[in-house]
C-alpha cells in the first residue's frame, strides 16, 4: 500500500513577504539562467546581453505543458493552505510528509519558482521536474541555486536535499544533499553572471559541437562550432 503525502498550497506569509521586499527585484537573477550558464556561457550572452532572440523548441513547449499538468493535478488534491513556516513544523511535530509545488523563492542574489518542494520530518527535498533521465550538471546547479533561494528565504533548520525527477515517470533520479561547496559554487557562478553581463568579463562558448548542433541560437551564434 502506498501512503499518499498530505498536498498543500502555499500560503502567503507575511513576515516572508516583508523579507523579500528588502530585496531589490532588479538585482536579481531567475534561478534557471544557471542551467543556461552551465549549458554555454555564450548563449546567456546572446540571450541577455545582446538581446538575441529565437523560437522555443517542441521539448520546451513540451515540458511547459507537463509542468501545468502536474501543477493542475496538485491543485486537485491539495486539502488545505499552509505557510511553507508551518508546512515544515507541522512535518517535524506530527512525523507527517506533506508536499507543496510552485513555491517562490526569493534569496539575496537568486528568485524564482521551485517545481515541488517536499516537507519530511527529517529533511526538506526541493525537487525539479525535468524531461530526462540523464542528471547533467546544467540541471543539478539549477537546483542548487533553487536550494540557496529557498535556504535564504525560509530559514529551514533541517537539512535540504536536492533532487532531479523525470516527469512523465516520476522517478528521481538524482538525490543528493545540499551542502556548503554546493552553496559556494551558486554564489561564484552568480558572482560570473553579473560580471559577463556588465561587460566586466567576457563570455566563454561551449566549444562543443554537440552542444551547438541543438543550440537554438545556432544560426545567429559567432561562436558556433561544428557542422550546421
Ligand atoms: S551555438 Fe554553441 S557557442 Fe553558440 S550559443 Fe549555442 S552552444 Fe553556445
């Protein structure tokens, strides 16, 4: 028998509202420019920097209409409305697993919206829903810097684990947990993120044809190489 986890929707909690007006919106950077980064510090340029635009490709539009199928699915089955504060006491107080999805986040240098975060009474597991099953770097130092949003926001005192599930099975297939070298390698990641984009640094491309061959700024990318 399988025990179903209690399902909640995340409710606004005023001291965190307060918290994250101390911080400039225009200072920060969405969580996923990370994966972006990761993939080709040259396609964040082209992106960012110089404006460069290109059509999403049928596995992006794919997995946005996945993440609302399974958001949908949560608003179905989620009883009651908690703080993620109370969501994580009532964890640790009642031995109870309870799970909340699209939860926003909004640290000192990262904001953005976690897919699932899940509340045990010995751990909290910030989850990420992605197409594959392959757990590449790119998409584990996206969760890393949802874990550094999320510690910074919300103050957890159990630790936090990170975890990549491929979301038409459902399986996780990455679960690790989040630890201090993690956290540093966010912020120095950040810390290049800002300097490339202010023109402090220049942008290092991926120099791998596979990597280029499915770029969607191929056509318009200086840097490309390989056969197009
Ligand atoms: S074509 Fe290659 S170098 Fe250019 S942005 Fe894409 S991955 Fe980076």
């Amino acid at each position: 028998m399988t025990i179903e986890p209690g399902r909640f929707r995340q409710a606004k909690d005023k001291e965190q509202t307060s918290k994250r007006l101390d911080h400039p919106a225009d200072g920060l950077i969405p969580v996923h420019w990370l994966h972006t980064h990761a993939y080709c510090e040259f396609q964040l340029y082209l992106e960012k920097a110089v404006g460069v635009e290109a059509e999403p490709t049928i596995e992006m539009l794919a997995g946005a209409q996945q993440h609302a199928f399974l958001d949908a699915e949560h608003v179905k089955k989620a009883e009651v409305e908690l703080t993620i504060d109370e969501a994580a006491a009532k964890a640790q107080l009642e031995a109870v697993t309870l799970v909340s999805r699209d939860v926003s986040v909004r640290g000192t240098a990262l904001y953005g919206r976690i897919d699932e975060v899940v509340f045990e009474p010995n751990r909290i597991v910030i989850i990420d829903d992605k197409p594959g099953a392959q757990p590449y770097f790119t998409n584990k130092i996206q969760v890393w810097g949802y874990c550094q949003a999320f510690k910074e926001t919300y103050g957890p005192v159990v630790p936090l684990f990170g975890a990549l599930r491929q979301e038409h099975s459902g399986s996780v297939v990455w679960l690790e947990e989040y630890l201090e070298d993690h956290d540093n390698l966010v912020t120095v990641t950040v810390n290049r993120i800002r300097a490339i984009l202010a023109g402090a640094e220049n942008p290092q491309s991926s120099g791998n044809s596979r990597k280029c061959q499915p770029c969607r700024y191929k056509e318009s990318c200086p840097a490309c190489v390989g056969q197009l």
